[in-house]
C-alpha cells in the first residue's frame, strides 16, 4: 500500500479545492492511503511514502486527476 501525504496551504481556498480533488480521487484506490496536513503559507506538495512529486508545473498547480494517475501508478520519479 502507498502511503500519500498532501501538504497544503492552511488559508489558500484555491489549494484547499485542489486538495479536495486530488484526496478524493485518491481515496477511491484500496492501495492507497491519504493524509492531508496542513503545510507552510502558499504550499502544495505532495510525497509518496516520503519520496517528493512534482506537484506543480512552475507556479501552476498540476491536473488533479493526471496527477491522481500518476500517483497510482507503479513507480513515481522524485522531484527533481
């Protein structure tokens, strides 16, 4: 089982949303388990099972649903 954690921005309605999606397209995969935490001011990132993602693509957020998809995936690639 993979072991997700999304690090969002506490007051940031825009990220929050974002979190929502990404969590519950998440939460739908028996292999894999959601935590959402709060993180620093402006932040959005994600890990899974402590390895970083791109979550972002420059200052935009990622698709919530490709990202999804990639989280389910078999390997993913650290942030580089």
């Amino acid at each position: 089982m993979k072991t997700v954690t999304i690090r969002r921005c506490p007051t940031c309605s825009t990220i929050g949303t974002h979190t929502d999606q990404l969590a519950n397209s998440l939460r739908g995969d028996p292999n894999v388990k959601v935590n959402v935490v709060d993180g620093a001011k402006g932040e959005f990132s994600v890990e899974v099972d402590g390895k970083a993602v791109n979550a972002k693509n420059g200052e935009s957020l990622r698709d919530a649903s490709d990202l999804a998809a990639e989280l389910r995936g078999a390997e993913v690639a650290a942030a580089g």
